[in-house]
C-alpha cells in the first residue's frame, strides 16, 4: 500500500501529558507534534500515529509563528536525513512532508511498528512464503517465510511448525515469526511523493545500514530539541518567535503573523512544559523510551 496523508481536522482535546500543544483564538486546545505547513493549514502527528490537519485560521499567533519556526529548522534537518540508508518510520513520513523532492524516488529500509497482519480466513493454515501487514503508519508490506512451511496466521501473529490447536494453546511447538506490535525492519520506497512498502529486512541488514548513516538523529528527537529551543527563547524575551518562513493562507496569500507578549501565567505554564521535555532526553541528547 502507498502511503497518503489524510486531511483531517483535528478535534481532540489536550491531556497534560501531550508533548505538543496548539491553542485556537477561542482558547481551544489541538494535541499532536509538529510535521509541517502547507497553505492554509498545519500538518501534527496524534498520540495514535495518524496525521491530522489544524486550519491556520483556527490557530492563535504564538502558534502560528511556532509552526513557521518549525517548519524552517526541521525542513533543514529534513533534506540531510534524504539520504539515510535506514530510518524510523516517523523519520521517513517526517521528511517526506518536510522535503518530498529530496526523498523522491529513494530505496531504503525504515523500522516499523506492525500494526496488523493479513490473516484472511482465521486460524486457518496458509500455503505459501507471502505474508502481508501493515505498519501503524498505514504502509503495507510482505514478510517472505518461504523456508518455514505451512503457517497459521490469526490475530496474535504468524506461527509455523503449529497447528491451529497448537496455536490455540500456546504449545512450545508452535515459532511465532511476527506478532503486532513488533518493530520489524523493512524494505521501502518514494514512489509518486508516497513511501510503498516491500519486504521486511532483517536486524542485521538494518543495523548494517544504521552503521553506514553515521551519527543520526530521528524525528521524535529532533523535534523535542527544536520545542526546546523554541520555550528558551520565548520564555527569554517574554514575545512569540517570529516567523522566519513565511506562511500562506489557502488561498496562497502570505499570511502576517504579528507577535505575540504572554502573560506571567503563560511563560510559567511554558516553564512547566520546558522541564518536561527535558526529562524526555538523555545527557546525549538522545530521546529516553518509555
């Protein structure tokens, strides 16, 4: 399956725990991490991995001009990470919005979460190597199990050496070969500005390839630093960021964003959300799993 942005509008309402939050003029609250702007709106990744659309209009200066800084600084990291051998799959879906022409028609192998598995008819023995499942970011792809027989596929993963019975009661005889939920390295490419799954890769090919990319750091790292970045400074001068990319409303039209003063309640809020992202990276800047 071909990866495509969905266009939906975001409508859930902020947890204290969200990494990224957007306030609208009429103080509502939008969740969802930054990936980029397009004329009239701008693109977050949910808590659920799905990408979602905020309506410029709906946005309040201070975000707004937020959403400019960020679109620069991770567009610039975005055209460096194009020609990674191996990346995450928020990486990948990160840089293809970022900078689609410098991904464009690039191979790669990406680490992926699986989200679902193909079981066709349940706990039903299936012939043949193909297996298909997809990603938690909706890209298809196939795992080849040609050497391992028949399989028994259902809805807690792929087995062989088992039985549907086998399989029904945990027996020792049966070798789960991919479950959801599992990070499997994957075969990829930018096909027509959309990322097509092939077959998983191995962990030795992708820690091959991770080896060669050098020193890299993934999407969900990279935006955390920018975040950072961009509380120090307003909580330093007390006003917005100003908009260093330009913004365009959907008609195409620039768009102004006038700076914004916060209140002392605002940059001590701020204050409160900077000490959590620090928590959230190691002394090398890296970002701490939980």
């Amino acid at each position: 399956m071909k990866f495509l942005l969905p266009l939906l509008v975001l409508l859930s309402t902020a947890a204290a725990d969200e990494p990224q939050v957007w306030t609208s003029r009429d103080g509502q609250t939008f969740t969802g991490d930054f990936l980029a702007v397009r004329p009239g709106k701008v693109f977050v990744r949910g808590k659920d991995q799905k990408i979602r659309a905020i309506p410029m209009a709906k946005l309040s200066d201070a975000c707004l001009a937020e959403a400019g800084y960020l679109q620069e600084k991770l567009g610039e990291w975005a055209r460096k990470q194009a020609g990674r051998a191996a990346m995450d799959e928020s990486t990948a879906i990160a840089v293809l919005m970022l900078a689609p022409d410098a991904i464009k028609d690039k191979t790669f192998l990406m680490r992926a979460k699986v989200r679902s598995i193909e079981a066709g008819a349940k706990l039903k023995p299936a012939k043949g190597p193909g297996v298909k499942f997809t990603t938690t970011g909706g890209i298809e792809c196939r795992a080849d199990f040609k050497d391992r027989g028949e399989l028994v596929i259902n809805d807690t993963g792929v087995y062989s050496d088992a039985t549907e019975e086998s399989v029904a009661t945990f027996s020792r005889n049966a070798t789960l070969l991919l479950r959801p939920n599992q990070f499997v390295p994957v075969q990829v490419k930018v096909i027509q500005g959309k990322i097509t799954g092939g077959l998983m890769a191995t962990e030795e090919e992708f820690a091959k390839a991770r080896e060669a990319d050098g020193k890299t750091r993934e999407y969900e790292a990279e935006i955390m630093h920018l975040r950072i970045a961009v509380f120090e400074e307003q909580i330093r001068t007390g006003t917005s960021l100003a908009a260093t990319e330009e913004l365009r409303a959907g008609d195409g039209k620039a768009l102004p964003v006038p700076a914004h003063r916060f209140t002392s309640a605002e940059v001590e809020q701020m204050k409160g959300e900077l000490g959590w992202l620090r928590t959230r990276l190691d002394p090398d800047g890296l970002l701490i799993d939980r």
